[in-house]
C-alpha cells in the first residue's frame, strides 16, 4: 500500500445503532461524539437528548434511559426549578431586581430595557440536554435572543441538586 493509500484511507463507517422504545429514538452513530441522540417531548416543546453509553462490551443506554424517565416524569418541576436558578444567578448583583440584556444581535447598539423574572422565565425553554452515566445532566436553554445568540447552561444530577448555571456561546 502506498503512502498516500495509508494516509488518507478510511475505514468503512459502522452501521449505526438505533433504540426505539416509548421516549422515542435514540441513534448511536459511534465516531467522536460517543453518544446516542435523539429527541423527546418536554414541556410542550420537542428537545434534543444525548445520552451516555453504558459502560461494557454491547451498547446500550439502559441506566442513562433510567435517568431520562425520572426526568422526563417531572418535567413541569424541573423545567421550573431550573428557570429559577438561571433567573437567579442573572439577577445576582443587580440591585435593581431586574435582569440587564443585552439584546438581538440587531440591538447591539441600543440602550436595551431590563426584564423582570417572571418574563426572563417565560421567554427561555429547553433546547437540549446531556445525560451522563454517573446521573450528572447538563441542560442547554435557549434565551430568546436576550443576550444574542449566547445560551444558559445549566449543570444538576438527577437527586435534584443544581450546581451552576452561566452564560454559554
């Protein structure tokens, strides 16, 4: 084999690998991202799932699906105990009770109004979310253009407890 051959050969692609049950599908394609993908209802909006492969010689998702029903079935509170903490750490410092934007990427230049709590939580929903095998999750909220295009990222584990939530992008 020559040189280049060795170079620039590839192996061929795995067939992916595909679980269907109740939640949806979740899709293993293998490469660099190591994780199945798919897609789930969560509070009224179609979110996209990553979740760790278990650990061992067959591929499968069984403990991080564990994880995603708890989730899934409290979806209303986790959605609304997450927004929280996102508003709260937003308003830490901001002696006026109000969360300074920055607006669309258009409102750059302009002086931007302030939004309260109530309607920062109403504007911001979920568009992803990463299981781990070890129950920790990380929850990408999208913000409604209110600091451009950066998200809310939001670091928990599955007992409930919520570790840190910062601006991402």
């Amino acid at each position: 084999m020559s040189f280049f051959k060795k170079l620039f050969h590839k192996e061929p692609k795995p067939e992916p690998i595909v679980i269907i049950n109740e939640l949806g599908s979740f899709t293993y394609s293998g490469g660099r991202s190591n994780l199945f993908e798919g897609m789930v209802e969560w509070c009224d909006n179609t979110i996209d799932v990553f979740l760790d492969p278990d650990d061992g010689e067959t591929i499968t998702i069984n403990t991080s699906l564990q994880i995603l029903r708890k989730l899934l079935a409290q979806a209303q509170e986790w959605d609304q105990k997450l927004k929280e903490y996102s508003a709260e750490d937003l308003l830490r410092g901001e002696s006026d009770g109000l969360i300074h934007i920055w607006g669309s990427p258009e409102q750059l230049q302009d002086d931007v109004p302030p939004v309260t709590k109530e309607e920062y939580m109403e504007r911001i929903s979920l568009g992803f979310m990463h299981i781990s095998l070890n129950g920790d999750i990380y929850f990408d909220y999208s913000l409604d253009n209110m600091f451009t295009d950066h998200g809310m990222g939001i670091q928990a584990n599955i007992s409930g407890e919520i570790f840190s939530a910062g601006l991402q992008g």
